[in-house]
C-alpha cells in the first residue's frame, strides 16, 4: 500500500514541475516577441519577394523584345503566291 501511495505523490509532483516548466516556458516565449519578430521577417520577405518578381518579368520583357523583332501594322501573307 505505501509504494501505491509513494507513487501517487511522485506523479503530483511530477505534475507540478511540468506545469512550472510551461509557465516558465510561455513567459520566455512572451518575453521574446511572442511572434511578432516571425511575423515581421515574413512581410519582409514577401516584400522582398515581389521585388525579385518584378525584377523578373522586366528582365523577360527585354529579352523577348531583344529575341523577337517588331511586329510591324500591315500584314503579310504566310505564304506569296508565284
């Protein structure tokens, strides 16, 4: 009966130190920024992002103006008859 007793008051207290353990660990987390500074560093990189898109798409402009002559206003049949 004692070691069925013993055992009860080893899980309490082992309760209870888990219990301080995530008090602690939420203040920390809280203390830190909570996730703000995440929040921050993910705006940052979408803008950064469409800076880099924006980028691109005019870079592939130039290049297919570069690859592609002008189109000119009149048309010209595919194939000239003989």
């Amino acid at each position: 009966m004692s070691g069925e007793h013993s055992g009860r008051w080893i899980a309490i207290l082992a309760l209870l130190i888990s219990l301080i353990a995530l008090g602690t660990s939420i203040l920390a987390y809280r203390e830190a920024g909570g996730g703000r500074a995440l929040r921050e560093q993910v705006q940052t990189l979408q803008g950064a992002l469409e800076t880099v898109r924006k980028e691109t798409a005019d870079t592939l402009a130039r290049i297919e103006r570069a690859v592609r002559p002008p189109e000119k206003s009149e048309t010209v049949p595919a194939q000239s008859k003989r």
